[in-house]
C-alpha cells in the first residue's frame, strides 16, 4: 500500500469543506502504527468567503490536512481551476494522487482504499462514479439520469481501450500522467475539463481503469435551478471538441441515430408501417432499458428505473440544446 495525496481546488467552498472534509478525512487508510497513509491538500483559490476559518480549524483536528491559499492578484499561468491543481501537486509528497471536489462527500471510508487500487497495480488513470443526492423534482432525476448515462457511455468505451473522460469529483491518477498532461499545449485550451483532458493527453487502452463499487462512488448536491445546471453542463460539455476524432465521430454516430431513430419511429406511427415500427422500437427499448436497469442497480439509482422511457427520448431533446456547447463555445470559469 502507498501513499496518497488527495487534492481538493476550493473557490468559497466553506460551507461544503465543513460538511464534507470529515469524511475524506476519515478514511480507512493507515500503515500498521495507526497512522493516515494519505495527506489532504485543498488549494483556497482566492476565496472571499470564511474558507480559510474553517480549513484552520480543522488542521487543528487532522494532522494530515493541508491548505495553501491562492491571492486574488497572483499571476496565473494556467486558466480556471487547472492553476489551483497546479499548485496543489506542487506541494503534494506522494506520486498517487486523488481529486474530488469540496462539494463532494465519499459514500464510505473505503473510498481511497477502493480508487487508488488500481494504481497500485500499474494503472495511471482511474476513473470513479460521482453521483448526485437524491431530491424531490423532475430536474434531480435527469441530472441523476444523465449522470448515470455519462458514466455507462465512458466507462463502457474505457473497456473497450477507448478512455476519453472521467470526472473531476472523483478520479484518481499518478504524478507522471498529470505532469504529462501539463506540459500539452491542450492542457491549457480551456479553463476547465481538467479531467477530460487529463483522459485526452494521458490515457490509453492499457493505463486507465474504471471502478464500479458502491463504497467507492462519491456524492454531491445537484443543481436545483434549471439556469445553474445549464450553466454547470454548458461548462462541461466544453471540453468534447477536444476528444479524439474517432471518439468524436463514435459519440456523435450515437447521438444522430438516437435521434433519428426516435424521429422515424414517430413518423412511421402515422403511416401503414406502424405495427412493424411498434414491433421494432419494442424490441429496442426492451434491450437499452434492461442494460439501463442493470447500470441503474449497480450504481445505486434504482429510483430512475422507471422513468426511462421519459428520459431517452428527453435525451434528444437535450443533445440538440446543448448542441453549441460541445462544438464551439466554451465557458470562461471553473466556478
């Protein structure tokens, strides 16, 4: 077992790091006297807010929590969050790295334990699931829907030996593939999608890893108003005209033939082949959501089940409003 450093970037995140730091702090990661095998890094990125009371407060409580504090009038050499990573790794002691959010909480304290495993065992990238809390509204369970069809499309395609993404809430990776990433033209293109990038530059079939256990997922408020998750996707939908060209044109063939798919199906109703269109869409309805269901169970969003049907078809919908985002426009802050 090696040691690990996590790295949180935090820009007025109090209220979040008093909440949630306890439980990165308590992880289940010790060597044989008792002692964390892990040091906490949360990069206090200019922040107006008490972020730095309550980061001193609870370095008073866990030896192995560290901050350092970004001045609103320091030069930055790299855009949005990518300069507060920067200078979380240059403190950090360990050559593993975990990154999560200061929004995030870990479903267990086997997360560490569970996220770097495969980096004991060669790999340099791993990507995990983070989830959203469950919440009353149609908008919490599309983002939860989403969110779980985000992570069966990566994961699925990093199987395969075609990693493209992973999620900055929680993933894990080495020293070497984050430098690596840094010293890419590409790393700095945009001030956000470290973590895509990182995927972009650093990842291949043999190096990343995907980690499905329920101890290992994290957990974060979703967006309540439709206006903050539009403004929150249009941010990371930015980082997809980066992608590879063949996973560009592999997601793309998979949006164009959903939509199609469901375009013709409606179209066929009001005509004389509406029985062998009926008989063809239930066929293909009943293989997607079964595999949706399997995902759905795995990742502890069983409450999602039924709602399915709605969601695949409001998946058009969705691809064709954001659109502008994954092909040209691009959002200006991580925060």
């Amino acid at each position: 077992m090696q040691p690990v450093s996590i790295i949180i970037c935090a820009k007025n995140e109090a209220e979040h790091l008093k909440k949630n730091l306890p439980g990165i702090l308590l992880q289940q990661y010790h060597n044989e006297a008792g002692k964390p095998m892990y040091e906490v890094i949360v990069v206090n990125d200019a922040s107006d807010d008490h972020t730095a009371q309550v980061l001193q407060d609870l370095e008073l409580e866990y030896d192995h929590l560290w901050d350092i504090i970004i001045a609103k009038d320091a030069k930055r050499e790299l855009q949005g969050k990518k300069f507060a990573l920067s200078k979380g790794l240059a403190i950090a002691k360990y050559d593993l790295l975990l990154l999560t959010d200061a929004d995030c909480v870990p479903a267990s304290d086997q997360w560490l334990k569970q996220m770097v495993a495969p980096l004991h065992n060669g790999k340099e990238i791993v990507a995990g699931y983070g989830g959203y809390n469950e919440a009353s509204g149609l908008l919490n369970a599309f983002i939860r829907w989403e969110t779980v069809h985000s992570f069966l499309q990566y994961s699925t395609y990093t199987l395969a030996g075609k990693p493209y993404m992973a999620v900055g809430r929680n993933m894990a990776c080495t020293r070497a593939a984050l430098q690596k990433a840094q010293k890419s033209e590409l790393w700095n293109a945009l001030p956000s999608g470290d973590d895509d990038l990182l995927v972009r530059i650093t990842g291949s079939a043999n190096n990343t890893a995907i980690v499905v256990e329920p101890t290992s997922f994290t957990y974060s408020e979703a967006k309540a108003s439709i206006s903050s998750w539009i403004a929150q996707k249009q941010r990371h939908l930015s980082t997809g005209k980066y992608y590879k060209s063949d996973i560009k044109l592999l997601l793309g063939a998979y949006g164009v033939s959903h939509a199609a798919m469901w375009l013709s199906f409606f179209i066929l109703l009001a005509t004389p082949c509406r029985d062998a269109a009926l008989i063809v869409m239930g066929i293909r309805c009943g293989v997607y959501w079964l595999i949706w269901a399997r995902a759905a169970n795995k990742l502890n969003e069983k409450s999602l089940i039924y709602l399915f049907p709605f969601f695949d078809i409001a998946w058009m919908v969705y691809n064709f409003a954001f659109l502008p985002y994954i092909t040209w426009k691009n959002k200006k802050h991580w925060t």
